[in-house]
C-alpha cells in the first residue's frame, strides 16, 4: 500500500521544491505527474522551468481526469509526485463551461460531486499501489475572500478536497517562505 506524503502552502512558498527534495532524498525512481495545462506563455515558460529544474531523473506523465487510468501499467517507480492538487480541481471544475455569475447552488453540488469522485479514484488508487504519492496542493483559505462566484466556489471546493488528502496521508506539511511545519 502506497502511502501519501501531503505537502501545501501558499503560491511560490516553496511547496514544489520541498516536495522534489524528498522524492530525490527518499527514493531512487520517480514519476512527476503534471496536472497543469498549458494555457498561455506564462504557463509554457513555468511548465519548462520545472522540467529543467527536475532533470532528466524522473518519467513525466501530464493529465488530470482519471489519474488511475494515467498511471496504470506505465507507474512502476517507487514514488509519484502529483503537482498540483489544486490545478487538477481547478482543470475539473472549468471543464463545465457554465456563467459562474449565474451558477446555481446544485449545479456547483454536482460539479463538486464530480471532483470528490475524481479524488476518490485516486485515493482508492493510492492505497492498491506499490508507490508512495507525494501531493502538492495550494492552501487558499488563508486569504481574503474571493469577490466573484468562480472563486469562491473553488476555494471552498478546494478547502474540502484539502481536507480530505490531509486525513488521508501518512504525513503532512505547510510550506511557508520556503520553510516546512510538519502537521503530522
């Protein structure tokens, strides 16, 4: 059973880098499995900094719906490093392509619904594997509250999705200005 190291912060705190320093120290075979998409220049030039920045020591596999599907037959490595928890929902809630002004309380339900099942799968996922799973997600409760719908439903999306990889792993830490607390 695969156990899963849980790592989260606030943007640019460090998270990513802690989470690759581990994989390096603890294990000998990696897969980084990468959640963004790659929008516009700005998300092109970060996607290529963090494949530099990672070298050629890792197998990279990019997606973010389905994840057991992605990984199986291809994962034999000792651990994966998902990044980022928080671009998968985000990835997930914006395929629905709704007026996030005009949203309705149950079609949010449903997409939330959606997301949780995602999560579940890959948990279910995580606990048959031979890998351990390093997960990198945002913290985004820490801040004001967002003034327009899409933001606030993701945030409190991402909240309890947080909530519930911090439950399930096996450790635990808040990155901040590069800096690590352990949780558990």
């Amino acid at each position: 059973m695969g156990k899963i190291i849980y790592i989260t912060g606030g943007a640019r705190s460090g998270k990513s880098s802690l989470a690759e320093k581990i994989a390096l120290k603890e294990y000998e075979t990696r897969t980084y499995l990468a959640t963004a998409i790659p929008y516009d220049n700005e998300m092109e030039n970060r996607i290529e900094k963090h494949l530099l920045q990672r070298g050629s020591d890792w197998l990279t596999i990019e997606g973010y719906r389905g994840i057991p599907k992605l990984l199986d037959g291809k994962v034999e490595n000792q651990v994966v490093l998902l990044d980022c928890l928080t671009n998968m929902m985000s990835n997930l809630l914006l395929e629905n392509n709704v007026d996030w002004d005009m949203v309705k309380p149950n079609e949010v339900d449903l997409m939330e619904t959606e997301i949780m099942n995602e999560i579940e799968e890959l948990l279910d996922y995580i606990k048959k594997s031979k890998s351990d799973f390093i997960i990198v997600s945002n913290e985004l409760g820490m801040g004001l509250v967002p003034p327009y719908p899409l933001g606030r439903h993701f945030r409190d999306i991402s909240g309890r999705v947080n909530q519930k990889m911090a439950r399930e792993s096996k450790e635990a830490y808040l990155v901040v200005s590069g800096l690590k607390l352990k949780l558990k």
